[in-house]
C-alpha cells in the first residue's frame, strides 16, 4: 500500500500566536496532532513537547513491555497499540512537570491525537478535543470521542447535536494533557484497506467547517496537500477564529500506482 | 413525570410513566399499552425520548398512527398531543418534568468561554452531577451509557452476540472485522457501523446492508431494535442497560 501524506497548520484570522503542533514522521508511519492551550505562549510548549516526546518515544529502539502504563489496558490491542498510549502518558507527564517546575507554565494543557500505522493495523491514542476521521466510501467517521463537556453531554443524550455546536461550553475540556500526572488514555484500532483517507484536525478545522464540507474537501482533493490547503482554506473563510492544523493521509493501492501517478501528472500539467 | 394515558372514548384504560425504555403500544399483550382491537398491529407504534425530545414512532402498522389528526411515521410529541391507533387514543402529557431544554439553566450559569479551559476534577464531578440530576429528571438514563449488541439471529457466524465498544466496527471477512463472515465470495469490508456522540450509524461497505427490509443510502442512524440483513446474515441491533 501506497501512503502519501500532507499537514499544514495556520494561525486563522483572529488570534495572533498559533498554539498548535503537528509532526508526520514518514519512517515510522506516524502522524501526531496537538492543540495547546494556556495563555502567554506556554500553549505552543506544551503541544510542541507533546508532540516530541511522543515522536522520540515511538523512534526510540526498544520494545517496551507496556509495563509504564498503569491503568487497565483491554487485552485484545497489539503491542504497537499500546506503546503508542505509553508515548501519551508519558507526554503527559513530562508537561505536567515542567508545568510544576516553571511557576510561569502553570495551567498549560494539550490536547493529542495520533495515529501510528503498521502494516495494515492503525493504531490511535486519544485525549482532547482534536479528533480523527476516516474517509472511506464516502463516508466521513469519526475515530475519536472529543473529551468535551458538551460532547459528554450529547452520549448522556441531554442535550442534541445541534444544541452543542451553538453551546457557550464548547471549550470546556474533560481530559488534556498536562493538568494532572495521570491521565486516561482513549486507545484503538482500525484495519486501514486502499483508498481509505485519514484526516486529523484541530477544533479549529470542526468548528469552522462542517462535516459533509470536509468530506467534500477530502472527495475533490486527490492529493493531500491540495487538501490540506483546501480545508485550512474553508476554515479561514467561515470566521478562522481559532489555529487550524490539518494532516490529510491517503493510502492507495500499489496495483493502481500507474493510474494514480498518471492522474498526477495530469493534476501537476495544469499547474 | 411524562406519562401516556391510554383511552377508548373518554375512559381511561391504562396509564404508564415513560421512562428510559420505549413504551410499546400494540394487540400483543406483551405491549406496555395493549390495545385490544383489531385495526391496531400486533407491534403498533413505540414512544420514547431522544435527545431531549418525546418521539413517537409507528412500527409500520397496517392502519397507521396518527398524530392529532396528522398521519405519522415519526414525530415529535408535545404536551396535550393525542396518539390515535385504530379508535383508541393516548394522551401525551409531558407536563411536570419532561425533557428539560439545556440552555434554560445554562444561559446564566456559564460565562462565555473563549478560552480553551479544562475542568479539574471536582468542577468537572459537581457538572456531570448536575447535568445527571437534570437527566433523571428528565427520565433519561443518564449515568449508565447503554451498551449497543449486535445480536446475530441467522447467517454462518460463530459468535452469536457483539458488543459495539469500538468507534468503527467492521463487518466482512476482513481478520481485523468485528462481526467476520465466512463463505469464499464475501467482502473483506461489507459494511461498518460508526459510533457518534449521539448514536451508532451504519454505512455501505463493498454491500449495501439493508435495515427493516429496506436498502441503506449513504449512512443511516440506527434504533434500538433494528433488525439489518447483510451477505446473508440476519442481526438485531440493541441496546443493553
């Protein structure tokens, strides 16, 4: 299988600093997204050091034993799983830290997604309100529960979908990185076939642009970069209020490599 | 409490609380409101909450469920509505606590958050609290998330009961497929089921699934009880407590 992948973050059109981070590590297949927040730039600190301690985490040679991790972990996820969820904890527990050790840090959070794939087997690690999507027939899912309050709300079904996306409460998070040295750690994985497409967004991207739009982007952009671009695009055009941050995978078919470099070069002649 | 008031011209038959499970309406004495006439289905029509709303529901009966005087496949109840099946009615009343719009308490009670914030624990255990209260008021079954199962009623499977925890579920030969099928001409992916904060939705795969006999387009969201047939398999979808 082919994977081709594409991030771009933006500052959007009403804040001044970007406080998010994202890194694509092509060697190791992973990709990981992060929203920081706290205010006078301890945001963007607590995201980039998310984003690098996870990445070092995962490069870092040894197999571990997963004995790091605390709470229970359900028996069926692979190893691969679960050391990605080690790599969160441990983040976590560095920001919190050095939240501890630098009075001036104090309150700075993040939120993570990240997605590591291995063959086949994605493996996704989970804690915010960032999420992951799938695109695959033309169905757009979403593979993580937002640690909100309002989307707490809506699983205990008091209140609609539509009441939380006009709800004040909406930055309300639940669980972040950084606010305690323990945090929970929402894990899973999904098997990844040709012509499936990822996408993993910031809040800045769903708040802005609505699902049926992203999937549109995502159907009309063959290439991820284009897609990336378009969707950072639509955001900033709907208000931008918040950093967008996109990273677009797509996986094809090595049998279709033909057709789709040839569709490339005829996207690239046009240019 | 919301409750239902079965009537046969202007006598009272049968009164129920709606709670958090459907009330079933129908001939079958297995219903929670029996009607005992021949115009009226063995499973008639249900009514239930759902995100805050009373919802009636025909279960395809022969001769309809009428709202008021409307006909009706699925509607919104409202306090003083009348549910006709055959010559019986119920009164809906939905008067002293029923579904308590959020935004009512909200409005004043949170400030306007532009910041991204977290919630340390004790906020967040007194919000889940009141936001609990505010559903067992409102007959939900808030506190306990319910469970979705797939329960397979025919088809060549081993497993006979799936428990939906995971976001995506895959149904097909695929090794990775939760609910995996056997036979050599099945797709690898025939279609997935996705969980969404407000419910579970399935979505065509290499096979269009067909939900209570009729084919799926795009995605659709699923009831408690719905019965979907796909590659030769026949399952209940269900929500246990």
């Amino acid at each position: 299988m082919q994977i081709v992948s594409s991030g771009l973050s933006d500052v959007g059109r009403v804040r001044t600093n970007n406080e998010d981070s994202f890194r694509i590590v092509e060697a190791l297949n992973l990709f990981i997204l992060s929203d920081g927040m706290g205010g006078e730039a301890h945001g963007e600190v607590a995201s980039a050091m998310a984003v690098d301690v996870i990445n070092k985490y995962c490069e870092s040679e040894k197999e571990d034993s997963g004995a790091t991790v605390l709470d229970e972990v359900p028996a069926n996820i692979s190893s691969r799983t679960r050391r990605l969820k080690n790599a969160v904890a441990q983040a976590n527990f560095q920001i919190f830290q050095s939240a501890q050790k630098n009075p001036e840090q104090r309150g700075m959070g993040a939120t993570i997604t990240t997605l590591w794939l291995k063959d086949t087997l994605l493996s996704i690690a989970h804690v915010g309100d960032s999420r992951a999507y799938l695109l695959r027939n033309g169905n757009l899912q979403q593979l993580t529960n937002d640690h909100s309050l309002v989307a707490e709300q809506v699983r205990r079904g008091l209140i609609t979908p539509q009441q939380a996306e006009e709800s004040e409460m909406q930055s309300v998070l639940l669980r972040a990185l950084g606010a305690h040295p323990e945090v929970e750690i929402d894990v899973d994985e999904v098997e990844i076939i040709p012509r499936d497409a990822l996408l993993l967004c910031s809040d800045g991207l769903t708040r802005m642009v609505t699902e049926p739009e992203i999937a549109g982007a995502l159907q009309a952009e063959m290439v991820p970069s284009a897609a990336a671009e378009r969707l950072i695009a639509l955001a900033n055009e709907n208000g931008g209020i918040d950093n967008v941050t996109v990273i677009v995978v797509r996986f094809e078919d090595d049998a279709n490599k033909g057709w789709f470099s040839w569709m490339r070069r005829g996207s690239a002649k046009k240019d | 409490m919301a409750k239902l008031s079965l009537m046969f011209e202007n006598k009272l038959v049968k009164e129920v609380p709606i709670g958090s499970r459907p009330v079933t309406i129908g001939r079958s004495p297995d219903n929670d409101l029996p009607v005992d006439n021949l115009a009226v289905s063995n499973y008639h029509a249900r009514v239930y909450f759902e995100a805050g709303r009373l919802v009636v529901e025909d279960l395809d009966s022969l001769n309809g469920t009428f709202v008021n005087d409307l006909r009706v496949e699925r509607a919104t109840l409202h306090d003083g509505d009348s549910i006709w099946v055959g010559k019986h009615h119920i009164k809906v009343d939905a008067t002293a606590d029923a579904a308590i719009p959020w935004d009512t308490g909200r409005k004043t009670a949170a400030p306007k958050i532009n910041e991204t914030m977290v919630l340390d624990t004790k906020v967040r255990r007194e919000m889940i609290q009141q936001a609990a209260a505010m559903g067992e008021r409102a007959q939900f079954s808030a506190g306990r998330m319910k469970v979705a199962t797939l329960v397979i009623l025919s088809g060549n499977i081993d497993t006979k009961e799936f428990t939906l925890t995971n976001k995506l579920t895959v149904i097909g030969k695929s090794p990775m497929a939760t609910v995996r099928l056997k036979g050599w001409f099945k797709p690898k992916m025939a279609a997935q089921i996705n969980q969404r904060d407000d419910g579970y939705y399935l979505g065509t795969g290499d096979k269009v699934p067909r939900v209570n006999g009729t084919p799926i387009t795009g995605t659709v969201r699923l009831n408690d009880g719905d019965l979907i047939e796909i590659c030769g398999v026949r399952m209940n979808f269900i929500f246990r407590e």
